[in-house]
C-alpha cells in the first residue's frame, strides 16, 4: 500500500492505530488463581466488589534518578537543556518498597486516612573505604543494598509494623498484607514476621496475589506511574536528594490517587472474571473524577453482567 492510500485511509477513519502492551503468559492454573482471588473479593448478596478497608497493598518499585531520554516544552529563544552523565548504563536508581490502603474517614480518631503508610529504600549508610574528589575516605555514603528475604523481611517489621500501628484505623479486623510473589518475598508464613507481629499487638497475616498478575495490585495500577510522573518534575543531583524527592512525592500524593487505584483494582478484578481468570482485557475508564465532582463516586463497583452470570453459577469457587 502506498503511503499516500496509507494516510488517507488513517483521515477517513477506516484504519484505527493500536499500541500493544506485552502481559504476562498464563497458564490455566495462573488462571484458576486468579479467578479464585477475584471470586474472593465479591459480595454475593449486593453482587459488589468489597471496600477492602482491610488490605494493605505493597510492593517494590525501581526509581532512577533521570531518564536517557525526555522530551521539553521550550520557547522559540529558549536555550535547550544539556544533561550529562559519565555512562547511561549507571544511572542512579534505587529500589523502594511502597505500601497504602484505602483512604476512608477513621472514626476512632475523628480524622480523614489519607491511605498512606508510606515509602522506604532499599539503602545503607556505611563509611567510604576510598577518598574521592567530592568526600574523604571515612565519610558516611549511602549505597544501594539487594533485596533479598532478610532485607525484605527487615523492611516489613521495622518500618511497615510501625506504619500500621501509627497511621492504621482502629478497628478489630484483620490487617490482610497483600505483596505479589518476587523471589525474595517472604512466606505468609514466616515465623521471624509471624514473632514481630505478635509482640506488635495487631492481627496482621500476609497473603500473596496470584502469579503473573500486577493488574491485581493497585500499587501497578497507578499509584508507581503517579509517583515517578511528580518525581521527574523535581532535580536531584546526589542519592540522597533523590531519595528525599521520591518520598516528598509520595507524601504530597492526594488521597483521591490512592482511592482510584484501588477502584481501578475492582475494575480488573471484575474483568477478570468476565474473562474466566484471563488478563486479555484493556483496563476500563470509569470516569472517576467526574464521578468525584458530582458525589456519585462509589466504594465499591457493582460486578458486570458477565460476572454476574459466573456468580450465579452453581458450581462457582
């Protein structure tokens, strides 16, 4: 086809552009699973999805400090940016671990949970073993550490613990940790996690989402894009810095970012089960912020049809 007939086609609206995103490959056990989570997270008496007050959603996420490539808005006498870096293959990144729930109002306290626990990472503070033109040897430098099961398991109990028990809302339920399946990832079972949670005082019991699914986790539906979009917007020079600038972002993030991922967490849960556990679905646009002005947005979706007519099923998990 000439390109001519090509553009022309593309102006009278009989040929449609398409950006496709690679998912992950699922077997049919990774779809049972992922049917069965999906299942466990409706009401069968009002056929909508639950508030899930109870769930804190965590997960890494790898920061770098710039990009190779971005794009500037500039006047026609506006001198052009000139970013420099010693190598593209070492730009300064640093893993974090993030965790939030549901924003909702806490009446124990008569006060508003933004759903912000917060944002830890992944670094140590040691003594430089060499001099260098900027320090002395001896001088404390922040470096980047692995994330292993200790590291993580760490993570957990010396930051998240005290995260839930400072900011949670009180109530008698239980915490329900929801982490995806890494490597390095702990045991729902732990017994190191299991001792730190008893001397804590909370019931608090980790659980893993299914495998090969980041669409059911709200941490990956949108919550990481709206922090690295902020943290872009900041200069930072040193490690330090950029770690300050993604934790600054991630506590100016507004409740309403948080609340929408976890109804963009209902939204794939209800497609998948419309899909039979399949992720062969485009994530749907609810209209969330014209919901939010007019005061109809809701906790909870109502399932679709097709999930509907799963639910009734008799042989339904």
């Amino acid at each position: 086809m000439a390109p001519v007939t090509l553009f022309r086609q593309l102006r009278q609206g009989r040929l449609r552009t398409h950006t496709s995103v690679v998912k992950p490959a699922l077997t049919d056990a990774n779809k049972a699973k992922r049917l069965q989570f999906a299942l466990s997270h409706t009401r069968r008496d009002t056929m909508e999805y639950v508030d899930m007050y109870d769930t804190v959603n965590v997960d890494e996420k790898l920061f770098y400090i710039t990009q190779p490539t971005r794009r500037f808005l500039l006047l026609p006498n506006e001198q052009a940016p000139v970013r420099r870096l010693r190598s593209k293959r070492y730009i300064t990144r640093v893993m974090f671990l993030a965790a939030v729930g549901q924003p909702r109002f806490d009446p124990a306290i008569q006060q508003f949970f933004d759903g912000k626990l917060g944002i830890w990472p992944f670094v140590e503070h040691v003594p430089a073993q060499r001099s260098s033109a900027r320090r002395p040897a001896g001088t404390i430098i922040t470096k980047q550490i692995s994330v292993t099961k200790n590291t993580y398991r760490s993570m957990l109990i010396a930051n998240l613990l005290p995260a839930l028990h400072a900011r949670w809302p009180r109530n008698d339920t239980t915490i329900v940790v929801q982490q995806d399946n890494a490597p390095a990832h702990i045991a729902s079972d732990d017994a190191v996690f299991t001792e730190a949670v008893a001397a804590a005082g909370r019931n608090i019991r980790l659980c893993n989402q299914p495998l090969n699914s980041p669409d059911l986790n709200c941490t990956d539906l949108g919550l990481f894009s709206a922090i690295q979009a902020r943290q872009r917007k900041k200069n930072a020079r040193t490690i330090d810095e950029f770690i300050a600038a993604v934790t600054e972002v991630y506590w100016e993030l507004p409740a309403r970012t948080i609340n929408s991922t976890f109804l963009s967490l209902q939204g794939s849960m209800d497609d998948c089960i419309a899909q039979g556990g399949d992720n062969n679905y485009k994530p749907r646009h609810m209209k969330k912020d014209k919901l939010r002005r007019e005061g109809r947005l809701p906790v909870s979706i109502r399932c679709c049809t097709r999930a509907e007519a799963i639910l009734t099923q008799p042989t339904v998990l």
